[in-house]
C-alpha cells in the first residue's frame, strides 16, 4: 500500500512540475505592454480598443498595463526586456533590424506600394517561418502581426518639392540604418535621433525637419514647430506586435494564448478600418494650425534614392527575398 501511495505521489509531482508556471483559466493574468509610440491618435484609439477586447475575451481575467510613449524606454531597451522576460509585450519596429535585417525589406524606403503588399511579403510562409525562427531564437520574442498607419510625410522649416530643394537639409531620422542611407542619397543631412528627443532637437536647430507618419505629426502638434508638411509618403509605416516568448510559453495556457492572439488580431482589424479616416483628420488639423501642405515630385525622389535602394538590395538581403518582394507587389 505504502509503495502505491509513493507512486501515485511521484506521478501527481511530475504533472505538477510539467504544468510549469502557467496559469488556470480562471486566474487573473496580469500583462505589461510598452511602446514608444505616444498615447494619442490611432495609438490612443487602438490601445483602448485592445484593452476592451481582450477584457471582454478573457472575461476580465486578462489585465494589461500599459507604459506609452517611452516611458520604459526606447525600443532597444523593451525588446532586451522582453527577452528576458520582464516585458510581456508592445509593439514595434526596431527588432527587424536587429534580429532578421536580411528578411526586412518592408523597411526599404520606396520599395512597397502599400500595407497589403508589405503583408503579402510578410505572409509568404518560407519569410514567415523564418522570421519567427529567428526572432524567437535571437530575441526571445514571437511577432503577432502588424498593423499600418499609412505612409510617413516629411514635416519642415525649409520647403522641398524636389531634390534638388532637398539638398542638405537637416533631419531627424530614427535609428534605422537603411532610411539614413536613402537620405543621405537624396541629398540630405540625416541625424539619428531617438523618437523621444524629436522636439528638442528641432527647438535648438539641431535638426531642421523630421518624418514622421501623420498620427505622430498630429500628436505631437508639429505645427508648433515647423511650418512645412511634405506629402514624400517615402515609407509605408508600420508596427509589429511581439509577444515575449516567456510569457507566451510560461505565463499564459493554451485558452489564454487564443484570447491574446484573438485580441490582437481584431484590433489590427480595428486599425485598418480608422487609419485612412483619421489621417485625414490629421492633415487637415495641420492645415488649420498654419502648416503649408507640399506635394512634391514622389517619382523624381524615388529615382534619385534609387541606387541606394539597389545597393540594400543587393549587399543586404538574403538571396531570394527580392523574389519574394516583386511577387508580393506583382512585378
């Protein structure tokens, strides 16, 4: 008797220790989000619609607390976060370059007509297998998918509507590689410098301009500092919600994982719906606070980028992947 009760003990620990961490169905799971985006516009109105959906999925059992516009830090430091497992979730752009440069075409300036050809290309299985292996491998993060907020403009104290306009004019850049080396191409000045510091640099003329996508032009009321908007729509902008892998393996169970994901995936839905309405919005809000609207010549830009463009192409990617892109734009 005594060596079956032994049994049935050592059975019952080893279910125990193979459930690991994660949690029942019917306990409260509580998740932190950062990103650097501001708590405005299409990012104020998609964070409360993730938090209503995925409370309304989980049955309130699912709780997010959310750290935006960089209060964590930057994108480097909530991705090292994630990785080791002190950040459950956010979104955004930077784990691209770090962790599969090779496979990111969607951030080449110029190269994508739109958000459906850059999903097209994320989508294709052998890309999409691949990226996920890597970002779980190197950075400890799953990508969940994306959602768009239409094309970055360019906003200015010096009016451009060419190349030739745009030579050696100062600008913000984020830390992307890549879209420094476009620039630079066309004849500007690009600088570095991190999402959070925007203002101040233009406040002590560090920089003389900054692209941006309209929400953030409008959040941050660019207006007040620049009196130029550029319609260069160089870049169709984008975020890619990540998930930590350690939440995802050790905190959530398989009911929770669907409800997350589900949540994801309907406001990613919810964006597509607003971006278009709410950009136009934007640009009138600009419009009224004195900003000068400028169409310049988009082709004339994309010719002079283009070298550096073929350069990418050709010493960046991974072979195949170009393939991969003129199929999902239909060349």
């Amino acid at each position: 008797m005594k060596m079956k009760l032994g049994i049935v003990f050592v059975v019952f620990t080893i279910i125990l220790v193979g459930c690991g961490s994660q949690t029942s169905s019917d306990e409260t799971v509580e998740l932190t989000f950062a990103t650097t985006m501001d708590d405005s516009g299409i990012d104020k109105d998609l964070r409360e619609f993730f938090e209503e959906k995925l409370t309304e999925l989980s049955d309130g059992t699912m709780t997010v607390e959310f750290f935006m516009g960089g209060q964590l830090g930057g994108e480097r430091e909530a991705l090292e976060q994630m990785k080791l497992g002190e950040l459950d979730m956010g979104y955004n752009v930077l784990q691209a370059e770090l962790y599969y440069p090779e496979y990111n075409a969607i951030t080449i300036p110029f190269l994508f007509p739109d958000l459906d050809s850059m999903r097209r290309f994320m989508d294709d299985p052998e890309i999409k297998d691949e990226v996920e292996k890597i970002a779980r491998e190197e950075g400890g993060i799953i990508p969940m998918g994306m959602h768009g907020y239409g094309a970055r403009w360019t906003t200015s104290n010096e009016p451009f509507s060419n190349s030739n306009e745009l030579q050696g004019l100062k600008i913000r850049m984020p830390e992307i590689e890549w879209w420094v080396d476009v620039w630079e191409e066309m004849g500007a000045l690009p600088t570095p410098i991190a999402a959070t510091e925007i203002v101040t640099a233009l406040q002590t003329g560090t920089v003389d301009a900054q692209e941006n996508f309209l929400t953030n032009i409008a959040g941050r009321q660019m207006w007040d500092y620049q009196d130029y908007l550029i319609k260069t729509e160089h870049i169709q902008f984008y975020q890619t919600w990540v998930v930590s892998e350690n939440t995802w393996e050790e905190k959530l169970n398989a009911d929770q994982q669907e409800m997350l994901k589900q949540a994801i995936d309907e406001t990613i839905a919810y964006v597509d719906e607003i971006v278009a309405e709410s950009n136009e919005g934007f640009i009138q809000e600009a419009e009224d606070n004195g900003m000068e609207i400028i169409e310049p010549d988009q082709e004339e830009l994309r010719q002079k980028a283009q070298p550096a463009i073929e350069k990418i192409i050709e010493e960046d990617l991974a072979p195949g992947v170009y393939e991969k892109v003129q199929a999902a734009i239909g060349e």
